[in-house]
C-alpha cells in the first residue's frame, strides 16, 4: 500500500523569529489525518517562550508577549511533550509531514537542548524519520515552476484549502493534504517507500541548498551559505575558549 492511502502525521510550529539557534516556540501542532484526509487526533500547545515576542513575529500569527504570558503554559513542560509526541508518530512509523522541517525540527532540537529535555533524535536513537516535506518535494517533482513555494502558494496550486493560515494546527493538516495530493499527481514519488522517499529528500535537499547558495553568491551576496543538511540541522560544536 502507498503511503498516500494511508495516514498521516503532521507536525507545525509558530515562533517568535527565523533563526533556529536563538528563537523560540510560540505555538506547537502535532495533528494525525485519515487516509480519508479528516483529522482524527490532534494536540496543540500555546506557550509562554520566556522571551519578548517582536511585533513582525506577532503580526504574522496573532500571538503576543502579553497573551503568551498570560495564556501560555511554561517552556520547559510544553517542550517536553511536543518531542515525545513527535517522537511517538516517528516511533510507530507514521510519516511525519512537516512543511520546511529544516527549520521546524531543528528549531524543536534546540529548545531541548535550552530546557535540557531529550530531544527527538535522542529519543528515537537516530534521525527523525520518515519524514515528509512538501518544501523539498514541490521544488524536485517541479523544480522549474515559477513563483513562491510557501505553504499558502502551494495549497492554492494543488487546490488545497487554508483558511486560517499561520495558526499551527491549520498549516499542519494543510501541508498533510497537500502532500499527500503530491503524491496522487506525482506518482513515481506516491509510490515510493517511505525509506527511499526520506533519502531522496535528503538528497533533494542538499542540491536545492547549493543551487540556491550559487545563485546568491552570484546575485545578492557573495558570502552566502545555504544550510544542505535536512531534515535537521546540525548543532554547532562549541569548542574550549568559546570558538566554533
């Protein structure tokens, strides 16, 4: 059976910047979708991240420093759960869709490490997986499509709905449908074992990094680096003295 006639998991975060190694969760989603794409379960945490959160970042999903203080369960125990339930899909072998999981999960990794909780990898023994990506799946089975590849743009191109984008628990059930109607239009990856869909994602990732760093050290930035490690970024080595 392929993986798209059977269900799925999907994991999102909303945070409080872009940068995994110095921001933090704001709003978590683990969701579980039927093969029928009805959500059958489903967690959602609101956390107070311990820090301010910038007005762009608010402005985004909704959530301020005010409401997350007030509303907000603490760091520390809500990071606890979100890996042990992404943990608990991975473990019983449920692929795990995670729009842009270079960020997400690597973002989740390093809010483990700050409240000194296990992390996914630690839990599993291993590398998150299998893990499904629409991000990294939209740019090989079309690399040459013009325009933007955010969430938003393709749920409108695979006729997906979104109403309520930017709240975790709506981008992950929308990235769960959107990738499984990747799958049903591109068949060659619907059919694909999970293990080989994985790596060819590990693969596809790295290349779409270097094309990407290539051109903008050609256009924009001579020094750029594009992150090729997917789906987790690896944590920086601190060496004695402080250096990297």
């Amino acid at each position: 059976m392929s993986w798209i006639s059977g269900p799925l998991a999907a994991f999102d975060l909303e945070t409080t910047g872009t940068d995994v190694e110095t921001d933090r969760i704001v709003t978590a989603a683990v969701v579980r979708l039927d093969p029928d794409g009805s959500v059958s379960e489903e967690r959602t945490w609101l956390l107070d991240p311990g820090v301010a959160i910038p007005e762009q970042a608010s402005a985004i999903h909704g959530i301020s420093t005010e409401h997350a203080r007030a509303h907000g369960v603490p760091a520390a125990s809500a990071i606890e759960e979100i890996a042990q339930a992404v943990a608990d899909v991975l473990r019983l072998g449920t692929p795990l869709v995670v729009m842009n999981a270079r960020y997400d999960l690597s973002l989740l990794d390093r809010e483990c490490r700050r409240h000194e909780v296990e992390s996914i990898s630690e839990r599993l023994g291993g590398v998150p997986s299998p893990v499904i990506d629409p991000l990294v799946i939209d740019k090989h089975v079309d690399k040459y499509r013009k325009g933007k590849r955010a969430l938003h743009a393709l749920c409108a191109h695979y006729g997906v709905p979104l109403d309520d984008a930017h709240d975790a628990r709506a981008d992950a059930v929308a990235a769960a449908r959107v990738v499984r109607r990747m799958g049903e239009k591109h068949r060659p990856v619907g059919a694909m074992p999970l293990a080989d869909l994985h790596d060819l994602q590990v693969r596809a990732a790295a290349e779409q990094s270097v094309s990407l760093q290539a051109y903008l050290r050609r256009t924009a930035d001579p020094a750029a680096v594009v992150e090729p490690a997917w789906p987790l970024i690896p944590r920086r080595r601190v060496l004695a003295g402080g250096g990297e």
